[in-house]
C-alpha cells in the first residue's frame, strides 16, 4: 500500500530550482535520525580532551572498545591524512586510548578526496558505540533531474569509495525512483531492500526502516542523504553506522532547528560570504575569478575559459537583479582568493542592466585594491551606458567584444 502523500511543501524541491546547501556534522545526522525512527550507533560528540574523559565516563562506563570519527563537512575520513602524519580520521581503539587519539585529531588539519589539499580543521570528535557489524552496504537518496524526484541508490557492497565502485562495477548499484507525489511504497522500498542484499536483517523491518529514511529525506527537505555503510548488525538489525546530509536552505524558514546547527567554520568563507550577499558561489581552484549573471552564462564562461587553456576559479551568478552592492560584495568575494590571477565580468544584460554591473565594478574599485587585470564584456540592456561609465571611470580595464574574446584576453592576462 502506497504510503500518504506529504503536503507539497514537505516534499523535495523538483530539480531544476537554483539550490544552496547547508550541511550538518555526522554527530548531528544521527541524533537527527534517531528522532524519526531510524537505527544508528549511541554515542556523543566532544570538542576537547576533558569532555572526552566525561563522555567515557557518563555515556559509555563499559564500553571496552570505542570508534573515534572526526568531525568534518567532507567524506572520506576514514582514509583520510592528518598534516601532522596521523593516517585516517576514523579509528577504533580500546577505551583507555581513545583520549590520547582524540588529543591527536582534535583542531589538526585532516585531508580527503573531498577537502582538497588544504584539507579542513578538526573542530570536534564522535565518539561512538563499537557495534558488531556482519556487513555493510551503501544507501543514499538524492534528487534526479531524469526523473524529476527523489532518486534512492543501493548497494550491497559499502563502507569504501562508492565512486571507485560505480566506475568498476555499475551493475552492482541499484537505483530506485520515487513518484514525488505518491512517497515511498512497499514496493519501492523492498526493491531498495533486495538490491542491498542483507545476509540476516530481518525484511520487513529492513523495509521500514528504508522508508523512515525517506520519510526523514522529505520532512527535513534533505538534497541529499548517504549513509557509508548502512550496517547489518549481529543481532539482525539495519544501523546508519555512518551519514552524510545535506539540506536545500530555501527551506530555512521551516527547518529552523536544523539549520541552527550549521557550522560556518567548515565551510568555504567565500561562499558563506556569498551567501550572505544572496549570491550564488561555488569556489574552485583556477586562476580566473568570473562574474556572470545567469547559471547557463557561467557554466559557458567556465567551458570556454578551459578552451582557451585556463581554468576557473569559481561559479560566481549575480543573478537576474541584482543590486549595486552585491556586485560590490561579488568582486570583494574574488579579489579575496589569492589564486586568482584575472576577472572575468561577462554580463548579458536582460533582467540585468548594463550600468548597474558598471557602477558596482566602479565602486569595487574605490574599495577593493584591484591587483589583478579585469576584462570586461558587456551586451544587452543599458550596454552603451555601461561602457560610457567604465571609459569614464579611469580604470584600467581590459574590453572584449564576444564571450570567445573574452576568455581568451583573460587567460593571457592571468599568465603575465
């Protein structure tokens, strides 16, 4: 039987929307999916050494073994390199060492696929519950632009990269489409559990479970939801031994608890300036800041900068209205990253205005010490004015005449 549909505002956003993500510590996840229901280790999150001897006292007085995770916004901690030497972010250890590991991760840079190599400062450790586990799969649920609704991903195989996996082997990765409008069904939900394969987990309250997960993706308005590995435990039971959520902050206002818990420290300071800006920022590590208004504009600009043999040093969309100010807060944003060697500002002006993108350029310069050359092109609406105040302005900025131009000018002036 087809589960209820939740109100509209409770169901995933349909892909296609501009999302930003806000994301939460493993730490947070589990006590977030414990409130609906769903299996996961007992444990408690500590940020120093002398909370670490007071969870082990209060929370696990018995324990004889226990897992040790740094706590960071990115995967693959497990595998992950400390830059003081220590290898791995996860760690099992006896009780009485678990102190002395914690001591070592704890505001130490640790490095993953994800982090880049600037890796990211270990604020705070989980502490948790060693759990017999008999085996481990992988479980995520995302959004699918193909199916326009909530995609849930399967694997009997977890615990390790599921992107080396995928590559290898995509047989083995099960996916299963979700009708946005009718939720979960048995049925679904049962395909989600014979594609994870559990060897003893009892079915039908692996298929609840399954569903509880769902119904925590929608209520929450999760973007993503990866759980690596969901583990089979010796006493037959399905646990989220380790997740990953990441939630759409257009839906702040009803998720108020939620995103409460966003930790700004581990997350880019460029974007999160950008954010606060009502800009929309992804920051990469080229050479070439961009200034774009409009998503498929930029995603050009980026392509065609790669043509011409440089790379780009964000996704920066001002968007369709935006204000003096924030192309301002936009050129503080890239003039901050001291990888970028040249700005591009490709405006084409619809929504957008010309001489509004010239005025905020101008007045960035008052502001901003430009050290790096700016190549300019402009077309569409109020274009003739927005030259006039850029030629007026005495600034010493480079002009081009098509996005090809463009991109060429500034990949030369980024190498000299």
């Amino acid at each position: 039987m087809a589960a209820p549909a939740a109100p509209p505002s409770q169901h995933p956003r349909v892909p296609g929307a501009r999302f930003l993500f806000v994301r939460i510590r493993l730490s947070q996840g589990a006590e977030l999916m414990g409130k609906f229901g769903i299996n996961v280790p007992k444990g408690a999150v500590v940020g120093s050494v002398q909370e670490v001897k007071e969870v082990l006292k209060n929370v696990f007085p018995s324990e004889k073994e226990i897992v040790v995770k740094s706590q960071i916004l990115a995967g693959g901690r497990g595998l992950g390199t400390f830059k003081s030497g220590l290898k791995g972010g996860v760690h099992i250890v006896k009780a009485e060492e678990a102190e002395s590991l914690a001591a070592k991760m704890l505001n130490q840079v640790l490095v993953t696929k994800q982090t880049g190599p600037q890796g990211k400062v270990v604020g705070k450790v989980y502490l948790c519950e060693k759990m017999s586990l008999v085996n481990e799969m992988y479980f995520a649920i995302t959004l699918d632009r193909k199916t326009a609704g909530p995609l849930i991903i399967a694997c009997a195989e977890g615990g390790t990269s599921i992107e080396d996996l995928a590559e290898k082997f995509p047989d083995k990765i099960v996916k299963v489409p979700v009708d946005v409008f009718k939720g979960i069904t048995d049925e679904d939900a049962a395909k989600v559990v014979d594609g994870l394969a559990p060897k003893t987990a009892d079915r039908q309250s692996s298929i609840e479970q399954i569903k509880k997960l769902y119904e925590l993706f929608c209520k929450t308005d999760c973007t993503m939801l990866e759980i690596n590995p969901l583990a089979e435990t010796a006493d037959k039971k399905l646990v989220a031994a380790d997740a990953k959520l990441n939630f759409d902050d257009n839906a702040a206002f009803r998720q108020k608890e939620i995103f409460a818990l966003r930790d700004t420290t581990q997350e880019d300071p460029r974007e999160v300036a950008a954010a606060k800006a009502d800009l929309n920022y992804i920051g990469l590590d080229g050479e070439i800041g961009c200034m774009v208004n409009g998503a498929g504009l930029a995603m050009a600009t980026m392509d065609i900068i790669k043509l011409h043999g440089g790379t780009p040093a964000n996704f920066l969309d001002v968007g369709g209205s935006a204000s003096e100010g924030q192309v301002v807060e936009a050129f503080k944003i890239l003039t901050s990253d001291d990888r970028v060697k040249a700005i591009l500002v490709n405006i084409f002006g619809g929504i957008m205005k010309c001489d509004v993108i010239a005025s905020g350029i101008v007045n960035a310069a008052k502001q901003v010490d430009l050290k790096v050359p700016v190549v300019v092109r402009l077309e569409g609406t109020n274009v003739d004015q927005g030259k006039r105040i850029l030629k007026e302005s005495g600034m010493t900025l480079i002009t081009a005449e098509d996005l090809d131009d463009a991109a060429e000018k500034a990949v030369k002036a980024s190498v000299k």
